[in-house]
C-alpha cells in the first residue's frame, strides 16, 4: 500500500488502482495457506482503497484470473501438458485463460469507472468444486 500512498497525489481524475488477484482471492484451496492469505489480502486492499478514494473520480477493481496459460503455471505444474489439459477443463470453454484476455479485461476495468469496487472474474466460468 505504500506505493500506492505515494501515487495517489500524483494520479489525475479518471485513474484507476487494479489490483490483479486470483479466483482464489475468494474462497480456499488445500496446500495453498501463503498464495491464499496474499489474494484474499488484495480483496481487502482494494476495498478500503475504494473507500479511500471516495469522492476522487479514482476508481478500484479487483481481477480475478482463473487457470490463465502463463509460464507461472506452467512451472508450478512441472510443464506437464495433461496437467495443463485438465486444469483447462475446469471451465465452461475447456482451455485455459490466454493472458491477452486478462490483459484486455484489465484495461477494460480501467476504462470503466461504473465497477468501482468490484471484483471482476476472467475465468470463462470456473467449475466449482
């Protein structure tokens, strides 16, 4: 938050503060405590950064990447391609999230100062287990 306390004088009407969490940002997997903790923090962050802002024409929003195709993932399941296939399958389209597709949701939340607050899924409709 320091940083943002630093920008916030700097930014003119009609900026955005985006956090970019997570579709765990809102609920809890097992052997995930710290990735967690972290995203559920940036909810919070973002909603007492719109409090903050009231009244500013600066607006907030949190995005929520479901399974997205970056080196990130690919890592963390050892690049295991059926790793990946099955990850992609736990959505309405059965593919993973392309990362242009976050990043033109993210610059569409910017654009959009009617989602003040909210907190914005790009995860082409995640299975819930």
């Amino acid at each position: 938050m320091y940083s943002t306390e630093r920008l916030l004088p700097l930014m003119p009407k009609g900026s955005s503060v985006l956090y970019v969490g997570s579709t765990l940002s809102e609920k809890a997997v097992a052997g995930a405590y710290s990735y967690i903790v972290s995203k559920h923090a940036q909810l919070g962050m973002m909603r007492a950064t719109c409090q903050d802002l009231m009244g500013r024409e600066i607006h907030t929003a949190l995005i929520c990447p479901g399974f997205t195709d970056t080196s990130m993932l690919r890592q963390h399941v050892g690049y295991d391609e059926g790793i990946l296939s099955s990850l992609g399958e736990m959505n309405s389209f059965g593919r993973l999230v392309a990362p242009g597709e976050i990043a033109d949701l993210i610059l569409w939340a910017h654009h959009h100062p009617v989602i003040n607050g909210s907190v914005m899924h790009g995860n082409l409709g995640q299975v819930e287990h």
